[in-house]
C-alpha cells in the first residue's frame, strides 16, 4: 500500500487551493483499509474521492484516506435488470459510459460528474431529474473508528437532496457501490433543459441522451482544468410555503418547484444573479460568467480567499432576499 508523509494537496482538490496532510494513503482493498485505520487508532482522518467537491483551507494535522479500489463486477442478472458492484475509485463517468454502451439504463442523466463512484452516494449527486440514490442498492463501506467493514442497504444511506449519513456522520469510508439499472430504456421527460436539447427525437436512446447531457454541460458548466472550481457552490434552498411566499413577493419570476409536503425549492443561481452576483470578481476568486451558482479560482492558491467570497454571497443574498444559501461544496 502506498502511505506518503507531508504531502501537498493541492493536486488531489479540483479547486487547487494549497494545504499539507501529514499523512496520505491509498488502500487498494477493503482489508488494507482496515488495517491502515488500525495502524493509525490516534490521528484524525479525512476521506478523499478525487477531490471535486471541496477544498482546503488549512493544513490536515492527520491521516488521509484515498481509496483505490478498483473493478466493476455483474452481481446478478435478469432479463429485465442487472447489479453491478463497482470499486469506490472507478471515475464516475467512465462507469456511466459502461453502462452507457452497454444498453444499462438508469444513471445517463448524471453523464459528466466529475468524481469517483464511492464519492456518489455522498452527496447523493444529482442532475436533470435524477438523483444517485433511485439506482443504489447497497453501499459496502469500512467504520473509520473501529476498521470493521460494512454493508448498508439504500434505506441506511440516509438519502436526501445532496445528502446522506456519510455526508452527515463523516463515519465511513465507501468501499464499493452496488447499483440496480434497467436492461431496457424509455425517455422520460423530466428536465426541461435535456427535453428541448433532444427536441426532434421522438424516441431518444440511452447515447443520444447522454450525448445531449454532455453538450448541455459542456455549454454551462467551466472546466475544472482550465478554471478550477468544485461544480455547484451552494445547494438549491428548500422554502417553507411562508418563505415562498415572502420571495415571490420580492422576485415573482424567481423559479419555485414543490417538492412536497409543503415544501419549495428554489434556484441558487437565480438568487445568486439577482444579487447581481453573476461573473462577479473578487481578487482571485469569482463566479463564473456562464453560471452564478459556480466558483471559480482564478489563481489564488489559498482556500479562505474562496470562503471570504461565499461569506460575501451569502451575506448579500440574505441581506436582498432573505435567503440564506447554504454551501454544498466541503469546506476543510
Ligand atoms: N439560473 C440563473 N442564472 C444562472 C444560471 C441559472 O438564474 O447563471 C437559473 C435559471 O432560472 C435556471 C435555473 O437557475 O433555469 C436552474 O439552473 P440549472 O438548470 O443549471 O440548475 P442548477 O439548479 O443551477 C442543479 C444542480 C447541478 C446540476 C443541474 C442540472 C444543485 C446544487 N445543482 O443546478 O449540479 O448539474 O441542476 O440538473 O442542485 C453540482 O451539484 O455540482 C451540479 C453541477
């Protein structure tokens, strides 16, 4: 197993900011991940996927924990469904290009996340309609207190919008993920973006929509690798009827969804906008001027230049429109 000592982490967060860990190790087994938390019973430890979405602000004074399993394996198969276990370090979308090519329908709508597949069921990623947590079934993890392994149903994950108890417990390190997907496919409309991007297609297959979801996001969102940035800043704010109702009377165009029981969300980057925020620059740090909802780095190499500007944004959308925009990004 590769375990490093004092090593920089600039390259391992997509927002490139600078910070240290005294410790870094790379487990390439549920078995060598337990023994390295056992090795280690005293320091405090920080799991990283690929580092997309979040960023550090000062030194890690502990052990670093980058798992490097790999593998995608068919569990099961029917005629009408497949489930399929795949390593926590597998890329995202390189798995949903598998199942992409091979007619396995269910995540072509999160096509381009950035990350790992064990970062996925962390914040239960979501995009154009579909959330991570409909195709999950299982989640093999180890307990990083006590190295013991572990498998929680869908139902133990905890999920909610951009959420999960491993986001909310910070208790585990994922293993693998087993996912359930169809063998066969019908286009549901659910996004407006991703029904007009496919207009003219009556009945779209699993490439020509992830085909549109890659030009969609290829059009909005900035290249980490050119503007480093960790995707959506801030999480979309979930209103109670009063608060809706206090916002349209401030915005009436402002984008309102009902998520049940009395509960609204509404868009960040609309708030963001509004606040006359979007593209806006401060120093080093921006948002981008495709998408408000997007920080962007445009060379500071010190995280809390970023925070300061989300303080701002907050501070500022609050102050307009009473809102208060919670990150969705990790903040270390
Ligand atoms: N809008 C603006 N100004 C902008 C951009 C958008 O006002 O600069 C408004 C528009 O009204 C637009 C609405 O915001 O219709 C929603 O925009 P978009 O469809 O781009 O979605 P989003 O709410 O900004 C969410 C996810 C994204 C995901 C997209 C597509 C969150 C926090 N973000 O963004 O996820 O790709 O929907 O489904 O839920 C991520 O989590 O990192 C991420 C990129």
């Amino acid at each position: 197993m590769i375990i490093k000592y004092n090593v920089q982490l600039q390259p391992y967060n997509s927002f490139r900011t600078k910070a240290s860990a005294k410790i870094l190790c790379e487990p390439q087994s549920a078995e060598e991940l337990s023994e390295i938390i056992r090795t280690f019973p005293d320091e405090r430890k920080l799991v990283l996927g690929n580092g997309f979405n979040l960023f550090f602000t000062k030194d890690f004074e502990g052990l670093v924990i980058k798992p490097a399993m790999r593998g995608i394996h068919i569990l099961t198969e029917t005629d009408r469904c497949v489930e399929i276990e795949v390593g926590a370090a597998e890329d995202w979308d390189q798995f949903v290009a598998y199942c992409v090519e091979n007619s396995y329908a269910g995540i072509e709508n999160l096509s381009l996340i950035p990350g790992s597949v064990g970062a996925s069921p962390v914040q239960n990623i979501g995009a154009y309609g579909t959330e991570v947590m409909e195709v999950i079934t299982k989640v093999k993890a180890v307990e990083l207190q006590t190295g013991n392994h572990k498998e929680l149903s869908s139902e133990e994950c905890g999920f909610g919008y951009r959420d999960s108890i491993f986001k909310r417990s910070g208790l585990h390190v994922i293993t693998s993920v087993v996912f359930t997907l169809e063998k066969s496919f019908q286009y549901k409309e659910r996004y407006i973006d991703l029904s007009r991007e496919l207009e003219g297609i009556s009945s779209p297959t699993l490439a020509q929509v992830r085909n549109a979801i890659i030009r969609i996001r290829n059009r909005k969102l900035p290249d980490y690798k050119i503007l480093p940035n960790a995707g959506s800043f801030f999480k979309n704010p979930v209103l109670t009827q009063q608060e809706k109702d206090q916002l349209q009377l401030k915005l009436p165009d402002a984008p309102v969804y009902n998520v049940g029981e009395g509960q609204f969300k509404t868009s960040a980057a609309f708030l963001i906008d509004k606040a006359g925020y979007k593209g806006k620059r401060r120093g080093m740090v921006g948002t981008s001027t495709h998408h408000s909802l997007i920080i962007v780095n445009y060379g500071t190499e010190n995280g809390r230049e970023i925070v300061a500007f989300m303080h701002e944004i907050q501070q500022e959308v609050r102050k307009q429109f009473g809102i208060m925009l919670e990150p969705e990004v990790r903040i270390y």
